[in-house]
C-alpha cells in the first residue's frame, strides 16, 4: 500500500473521529473529558456490534489485505479488482457490498484509535497542569495499547484467513477495550460525583463476599464470550439446530479433539481434514451447557446487588439483559440462524460486559468507601480525646 493511499485510509479514521469529538466540544457538559469517556463507550459497543455483523455475513475477508482494500484507501478505487474477484467466484468471500462491511469496520475501528489518542493527549496535557486525580493518564496509556494489539489482531484475522483462534482472541480483545473504556468511565463518575457510601450492619462483609461474587461473574462471562467467539468463528451455531436438545439428544456425539484444538485452519483440523460435524457439535454444546453456569454466577451476582441502592439499578438491568440473551440465544437456533437475532445476540454479550463492569466498579468503590468510614466505636472514642 502507498504512502498516499495510507495518508487517505488515516483521514478516514480522522473523519470518524471528528464528529464524536465535535458532539463533545460542542455539548454544554462541564465535564468533558469524561463525557468524550462515555461517548468512546458508545461507539466501540457500535463497533463490536458492527464486527459481529461483519463475522456473521462473512464479510472478514470481504477486502483481503490490510489496512486497506487490494491496496486503496476504499473499496471505491478497488473496483475493477473486486469487480474481478466477485466474477470469478460470485459466491465466494469477495463481493462490492462485503468489502464495504469489511472497510466500514476498519473506519470505525480506525475512529476510536484517533479518540484514544485524543483522550491520552488531553489526560497527558490536563494531569501536567493540574495533577486532578481525573486526568490520571495510566488508563489512556492501557488503552492506546490496547487498541495497538487490537489492530494486530485484526491485521492477522486478515492475513490467517479466518484462523478461528485469532478471530476469537479479536473478538476478546474488543470486549476487553469495552471494558477498560467503562471503568474509566465510572471511574471518572465516581471522581466528579463521589456517591455516598453504603452503611449498616454487616455491610462490609456483605461488600466483600459480592465483590468476589463479581469477579466470578466477569471470569464466567469472558469464559462464555470466548465460547460464543468460538462458536461463531467455526460457523458451528446451527450444529445444534432443536433446543433444549441437540441432534436429538441431552448430550450427542462430540468431538473434543478436534472441535477445541485451538491452533488449525478454519474448517480444517490439525492434520489439514476436514473438521467432523461431530467437532462442530461439540463446540456448540459447550457453550450451551456453559450458559447455565453463566445464569446462575451472574444471577446470584445481580440478586445479591438488587437491594443494594447504590447497585440496584445495575443489578436489574443485568437481569434483564441476562434474560434477553437467553431469548435470542434460543431464537438464534429455532429459527435457523437469522442474521438481526444473531447480532442482536452478539449485542447482548456486549451489554453484559458492560453491567458486569459497572457492578465490579461499584462494588469495589463501596467496599473501599465503607472501609474508610471508622467504626461507630472507635469514632466515639476517637471524639473523647
């Protein structure tokens, strides 16, 4: 790729970049360093959802070179290739309409790492002037690099055609910015805010048991994720296609072997084969299975949280998401893979990072709060001398 088409394919992304930049210079919020957090929540939640849909039309190859298409800043100037590519195999993974999924991905993609830029410089600038706990820059430092590993993945998703394990470490990786962007972001909240601490009897030892209770529930949900990114990447999610059983049994034929050996081509196994469908099967039935652990970790999770008033309202929704994922999980299978039921479910797995990030922040910034409230004794004691 030339240096021109380079400098086109960075304008781009600085195009992308420019509009959520100027909603937040423009917005009257006192506070927009932490708005710009926000809104960078938002859009990479967009563009995880918008990778999904790009997996799920096969659309991952839809330009098969990196960064950009056949070697040009847009699939526009890469037509007579495409055009080319489509003729000779109008069924295959090249067409007009994937290459747009494909480059439209990477725009967004290319947005949110000039944003991180963006908020790293502002945090660098801010925290030398005033040394505000806000615009501590650790966090914009992970998240730049972060992103830069991000960018290799999906430069190698490219260049491994598909490999399912690079695909999925991809997918991980992009859950993993969602959740670093909504830390920070509650964060931030919590240092411009400062909610009241949560107080009684025992509180401090019911903090702590969820804030265990939490981190399983995050441990459980990338444990599922990374199932899910695996079903999907190995095309198995019709390899059950009845609920609750599958190919007409509680537990059918499966092979472990080959369906889990993480290291091969796509649809192929280690010896280059053809994967068995009773590898596809396997695959798929675990992360079924699996769902029932994730149900009652982050069910137990969200019950334990729901009369808390500063967790409540998390709480809640969680079970509510958790709910819907369960319904289109299920809809996904019964009605033979439809593509708006399967993003949304892609979607789900999204929005459950982020409830289970926010419960994690909050548990934590409660427990660390009643911790440093004194003990009614010892304040009593302490007001004596």
């Amino acid at each position: 790729m030339d240096l021109s088409s380079l400098i086109h394919l960075g304008l781009m992304g600085l195009l992308v970049a420019s509009l959520p930049l100027a909603i937040v210079w423009m917005s009257s919020d006192a506070h927009k360093y932490r708005k710009l957090v926000w809104v960078m929540v938002f859009l990479t939640f967009d563009l995880i959802v918008f990778g999904g849909f790009t997996r799920l039309t096969d659309s991952g190859l839809g330009c098969p070179d990196w960064p950009g298409c056949y070697g040009e800043a847009n699939p526009f100037l890469a037509h007579e290739q495409i055009a080319a590519a489509e003729a000779a195999m109008p069924t295959g993974p090249v067409t007009v309409a994937k290459a747009w999924i494909e480059m439209i991905h990477r725009y967004l993609a290319m947005g949110i790492g000039a944003l991180i830029l963006a908020l790293l410089f502002t945090s660098v600038k801010q925290w030398r002037r005033t040394h505000d706990a806000v615009f501590q820059p650790a966090m914009p430092i992970a998240l730049l690099a972060s992103v830069l590993v991000q960018g290799a993945f999906g430069a190698w998703t490219v260049t491994l055609k598909l490999q399912p394990v690079i695909v999925t470490i991809h997918l991980l990786l992009g859950m993993t910015l969602l959740a670093m962007l909504v830390w920070m972001g509650c964060r931030e909240d919590a240092l411009l805010k400062r909610p009241a601490p949560l107080q009684g009897p025992g509180m401090i030892a019911r903090l702590r048991s969820l804030r265990w209770l939490s981190l399983l529930a995050a441990i459980v949900l990338t444990v599922q994720i990374a199932l899910g990114g695996w079903v999907s990447t190995n095309y198995a999610t019709m390899a059950c296609d009845t609920f609750p059983l599958c190919q007409g049994a509680i537990v059918p034929e499966l092979d472990f072997e080959h369906g889990f050996h993480l290291w091969r081509e796509l649809g192929k196994t280690m010896e280059g084969h053809y994967l068995p469908f009773s590898a596809l099967v396997a695959i798929h039935w675990v992360h079924r299975a699996f769902a029932l652990a994730v149900v009652l970790v982050l069910g137990l999770a969200a019950w334990r949280a729901w009369r808390l008033p500063a967790l409540g309202k998390t709480a809640r929704l969680l079970v509510l998401v958790m709910v819907a994922q369960l319904f289109t999980g299920i809809a996904t299978v019964y009605f033979s893979f439809p593509l708006a039921i399967a993003v949304m479910h892609n979607a789900g797995a999204a929005l459950l990072v982020i409830l289970v990030t926010m419960l994690n922040y909050r548990v934590k910034f409660q427990l660390d709060a009643a911790c440093a409230v004194p003990a009614p004794g010892l304040a009593a004691s302490a007001s004596t001398h």
